[in-house]
C-alpha cells in the first residue's frame, strides 16, 4: 500500500479507538452502580485500546515499535478482564448490590 492509504487507514483506526475511549468516559459517568461501570470500563476500553495500538502499528510498519505495541496489546487484553473480574469480585464479597430499577436487589444472602 501507498504511505497516504496507510495513514489514512491509521488515522481511522486511531480515531476508533478515541471514540471508545469517550464512550468508556461516558459509561463511567453514566451508570448506575459499580457493576455497570465495570462493565462499560473494561469492555469499551479495552476495544478503544486495541483500536488505538492497531492504528499506531499500521503507522509503525515492521519494526520493533510494532513488536513492543503488540507485547503492550496482549498485556492490556489479558491483564484488563482479569483485573476487573477481580474488582467485581472484591466489589461483590464487601457486600455491595447492584442497582436495579425496580429497586430490588439481584443478590440475596
């Protein structure tokens, strides 16, 4: 591929991962409770990430840059369900509840 073709296809992959990334912010400030929050943060902003590491790779072209992006992309995507899976966990033994809007609870103890 030609370089502006490649920049072009860089730049709308790095502005896909920007657009998650605002809505992972958005997620954060909009939903209800700890689990919601979780949730939005760690599934849209670890596609916004990968969007953006991918995006900066095609920029890279074969190089070592490309090969540390893609030891930082595998970190994010094994370290990012672990780490939330962990704090909903911690989240759930302390005892807080979701919200729902009935106003119930979705646990019972």
């Amino acid at each position: 591929m030609t370089a502006p073709a490649l920049q072009w296809i860089s730049g709308m992959l790095l502005l896909s991962g920007g657009v998650f990334c605002l809505a992972t912010g958005l997620g954060l400030l909009r939903m209800p409770d700890v689990y919601t929050r979780m949730h939005a943060a760690s599934v849209l902003d670890t596609l916004g990430a990968g969007f953006m590491l991918l995006g900066l790779m095609v920029l890279a072209g074969w190089t070592l840059v490309t090969a540390k992006l893609i030891i930082l992309a595998l970190l994010i995507f094994f370290a990012g369900p672990a780490v939330s899976h962990a704090l909903a966990k911690a989240a759930r033994e302390a005892g807080v509840q979701p919200t729902l809007s009935e106003g119930g609870s979705l646990w019972k103890r």
